[in-house]
C-alpha cells in the first residue's frame, strides 16, 4: 500500500473524496461493483492513473470502514430516491392530465411518419446486408 494514499483522499461535504476531483470513492465504488474494469472507470470518471491508483489503493487500506460509509450513502440516496418517487406519483395523481393541442398533435403525427421512414431504411439495409452476405458488424466497418 502507498503510505502517501491518505493525503490525496480527501474527506469535504460530500465524503470521500479524490483530491483535485469531484469524484467520491463511493462513485468509484459502485463502478468497481458492477465490474467495470479499471481503464475503463479511470477513463469514464476522467481520472489519472495515479488518482484512480491513489482511491483503489485508500479503499483497500481502509477496506471495512469504506465498505460501511459506502452502504450506508446507498441506503440513504435509496431513501432520498423513494422520497421523491412518492413526491412524484402524489403531484401525478393532483395534476389532471393536460389535453393535447393541435400542435402535439401534429408534432406526434410527423414523429411517426420519420420513425416509419427510418424503419424502412433500416429494413432495405438489413436486407440489403443479408443478400450480399455482409454483416452488421462487417457494414459498419
């Protein structure tokens, strides 16, 4: 373990936080969760590999005690979540529905007919790929 990895963690407001980001280690937490590879959370939070290094290197070294604050921030953006869905369906179901103006209307009308268009498109291309042996793959390529 790095015995610098305590300095470049930061602990503002919001909690365990990556020095010079705004990336929590309970951010990087849930990507290491799902089972994303490394480059690729390093790469999709925007961090350095000393910055990625510097928070994998601080969850493993602090292990039981990240793994506690991070269920715990689970279980309350959890609560926050079912909070503001209830909010929600209580406004939905005080708020008549609004009536559909001549302009929706028209709106959805050529919606349609541009989905039809590229339906039909993408079916020609499709069949055009089965007859000439090409897949998709090879196509966009």
């Amino acid at each position: 373990m790095s015995t610098t990895t305590p300095s470049v963690i930061r602990r503002p407001d919001k909690g365990l936080t990556i020095s010079g980001t705004r990336v929590t280690l309970y951010a990087l937490m849930d990507y290491l969760h799902w089972g994303w590879p490394h480059d690729e959370i390093r790469d999709w939070l925007s961090l350095s590999d000393d910055q990625l290094r510097a928070g994998l290197d601080y969850i493993a070294a602090h292990h039981d005690e990240v793994e506690a604050e991070y269920r715990e921030v689970v279980r309350k953006a959890e609560e926050r979540r079912r909070y503001y869905e209830e909010l929600e369906r209580e406004h939905l179901a005080r708020t008549p529905p609004s009536p559909t103006t001549p302009e929706r209307a028209a709106l959805r009308v050529r919606i349609a007919e541009q989905r039809a268009r590229l339906d039909a498109e993408f079916e020609r291309e499709e069949q055009s790929r089965q007859t000439s042996g090409v897949s998709a793959e090879e196509a966009r390529q």
